[in-house]
C-alpha cells in the first residue's frame, strides 16, 4: 500500500509511521510533507502521486491549513486526518475522509481508522466489481421514515458538500442520496454519459450547455438550471475534452 504523510511535526509523523508500519509492514510512505505549498508541488509534479490509496494528513502546517491545499487537489484516494484539534471534524469530510485522529491518539484508536479505511475500501471494491457487469440504475432516497427511488436516467449533477451526496434532477430538484462517497457512485455510472469534474462534481452529458476557457488548466461548465458554472479540475481538463467530443 502506497501512502502519503502530511505532518509538520517530526515527532508526530515518527509516531505515524511507526504506527503505519506496526499494523502493515508491507506500507510504502512515498514522501512525507510539512507545508501547504509542498503538497501542491508534490500533486503537480510527482508521478507517484496518482498510485496512492491512503493519505495521512495534519490539519495546521508551517504555511498554513492543508484545506488550501486540498481544495485545488483532485485527490486519488481517501484522506485519513490527526491533528490536535477538534474544530475540524466537519470540514474535513469534504476532502475524502475517512477518519478523524485527534492527537495524542493511541494504537488501538490508530487500528480502529485502519479498520474503517479496510472496509471503505472493499466496498469501493464491491461497487466495481458490480460496475463491470452493470450501471446503476436507481437511487435510493431517504426522507425522515419514507424510502424512494430516483432514475439515474433523470439525474443531472452530483455533488459532494460536507460529507452528503446531493443530486439534482432534470426538474432541478435536489436530493438527499443515501451514498456518502462520490467515488463509490462515480464507478457504477456509465462513463458515457457521466463525467466527473473535479472532487465534488459529476455531471450527465444532458445537463451540460457551454463549455468556456477558465484558466490555461481549467474550463467553466454552465449547466442547465445552474447558476453558477462548475470550474474542472486542472488534472481532469484534458479528459474532459476528449469525453465530450467522443
């Protein structure tokens, strides 16, 4: 397993690994980062940075909070977070998390991330396996005691927002869906007709109206019934190009 350490306290990232190693001692730390700005050179420009499956990350860096960083990101796999403070636990299920480590934390609370990330990521597993023999075709959608199903036919946009997957339909109602991680619905939808954009977005090739120039990375999707455009990712721009002309 190739991991990622984010922690600017050598002591702190010792534990870490120490800890890492003790519960698999066949994990690879490709690198270990102390600020904001190395972790956006190292998305920028590390090859290995598409092959990892687990990133360990501190909240407060020298140059700052790892969330500036994170929100340019497109990141590859789930986020596990340690960090001394407790004021973060919401903000970062925004960034792919899968735990939430508040320092100092013990070995056994260590495991127990470990156990939550082992079994987020054998139902990522399980979901394409399923995506290799079918697309989804509904979702299940919960409000208070009832149950409902919504087409995947009729969905226009998804999008990720504290930790809930919202999706809204051809009629531009939003609705709450029962999956919690976007990658998770990402891998049972038809690639024909959904994109994912960036980190919190996928959208249905219906929805879409105009594509404009953003930036030199990144173009700007306007949606039908959106107000605002969605912005694409810089390591999804290419791929996005050549999906709508295909």
């Amino acid at each position: 397993m190739k991991v990622l350490i984010i922690e600017d306290e050598p002591l702190a990232a010792e534990k870490l690994a120490g800890y890492l190693l003790r519960h698999q001692p066949d994990a690879k730390i490709i690198a270990q980062l102390s600020s904001v700005a190395q972790v956006v050179d190292f998305f920028s420009n590390n090859t290995q940075a598409a092959s990892l499956e687990l990133i360990f990350s501190d909240v407060e860096l020298t140059d700052g909070q790892v969330f500036t960083a994170l929100e340019q990101l497109d990141l590859p796999c789930p986020v596990l977070f340690t960090t001394a403070y407790d004021q973060y636990w919401m903000q970062v299920f925004q960034y792919q998390a899968v735990d939430y480590l508040l320092k100092p934390f013990s070995y056994p609370r260590f495991a127990e991330a470990m156990l939550n990330f082992a079994q987020l990521k054998h139902k990522l597993q399980q979901a394409n396996t399923v995506a290799e023999t079918r697309y989804k075709k509904r979702f299940l959608l919960r409000k208070g005691q009832s149950l409902s199903l919504l087409p995947v036919a009729d969905v226009g946009l998804i999008h990720a927002a504290n930790g809930v997957l919202l999706a809204t339909d051809k009629h531009n109602t939003v609705h709450i869906l029962t999956e919690s991680h976007l990658g998770e619905i990402e891998s049972q939808l038809d690639p024909s007709e959904f994109f994912r954009l960036n980190r919190s977005d996928i959208v249905h090739i219906s929805t879409i109206m105009q594509v404009e120039p953003y930036n030199k990375e990144s173009v700007a999707v306007i949606l039908r019934g959106e107000k605002d455009p969605i912005i694409t990712s810089k390591t999804r721009t290419a791929a996005f190009r050549k999906w709508l002309n295909q």
